[in-house]
C-alpha cells in the first residue's frame, strides 16, 4: 500500500529491500560528498606530491561501498527490477559513450570542453537514474 491506501505493486520484501537500498546507497553518497568537498580543505597538499593523489583518491572508497550497495540490492530484488536495473544502465552507459565520443570528436576539432570528464559522468549518471525512475513508474502500473 502507498501513503494514499492504494495497492503501491510492490511486496513488502520488495519495499524492503528498496528501503535497504536507498539507506546503504545513501550512505556512500554522502560519504562521497564529504571526502570529495571536505577533505582538500582539511588536508592541504602540494599539487603533484604523493599525499596530493591519495587525498584526490580518497573519495573512491565510498563508490566501491555505492558498487557493493548496487550489487546487493540487485541480489536482492524480483527478476524484474533486475530487467528495469539492467535497462537503465544501459542507457546510462550508453549516454556516457555517446557523450564521450562527442567530446573527444570536439576536441579533435579543437574545442576546448571544460570540465569534460564531469559531463561525461553526469550525463550518465542522470541518464541511469531517470530512466530507472520511469521504468520502474511504467512496471508498477
């Protein structure tokens, strides 16, 4: 049932681990945010030196734990959401392709694109969670 009383299409095991999802995906998203924004600031470093890298790389340990939380909620769920996830990153990947190739081609022609590798993963990032929004919207009705 949904917050109106109405049947939602969804078991209770599916809320669940939907629910389970968002918390362990959630976590690793504000992990992120916090190591990304957070730790150049509270650590400072000398651009090249070693301890410059690290800190730069230290906010991929939170994406592994996003990439553990993605694989477990696909564990968990019905072959369907396993379809609906499959569909959606899809074109998630498939928009990240399509917009890296246009950026390299613009730069073959000499464009400077700034700030290319974040609209690469943007672009498929958002692809990914709005088509998986939608799919999911189209599946429940």
């Amino acid at each position: 049932m949904n917050e109106t009383g109405e049947p939602s299409g969804r078991t209770r095991s599916e809320q669940r681990a939907g629910k389970r999802y968002l918390w362990e995906f959630s976590i690793g998203i504000l992990a992120y945010l916090v190591l990304f924004l957070a730790l150049p600031r509270i650590i400072q470093t000398q651009p090249g030196t070693a301890l410059n890298v690290i800190v730069a790389l230290v906010p991929l340990a939170p994406v592994i734990w996003m990439i553990i939380a993605i694989a477990r909620h696909v564990r968990r769920v019905d072959e369907l959401q396993r379809l609906l996830f499959l569909r959606s990153f899809t074109l998630g990947f498939t928009v990240s392709m399509v917009t890296a190739l246009t950026i390299a081609l613009l730069g073959g022609a000499g464009v400077d694109v700034q700030y290319a590798e974040w609209i690469i993963f943007m672009g498929g990032m958002t692809s990914w969670g709005l088509s998986l929004a939608v799919l999911s919207i189209r599946a429940s009705r």
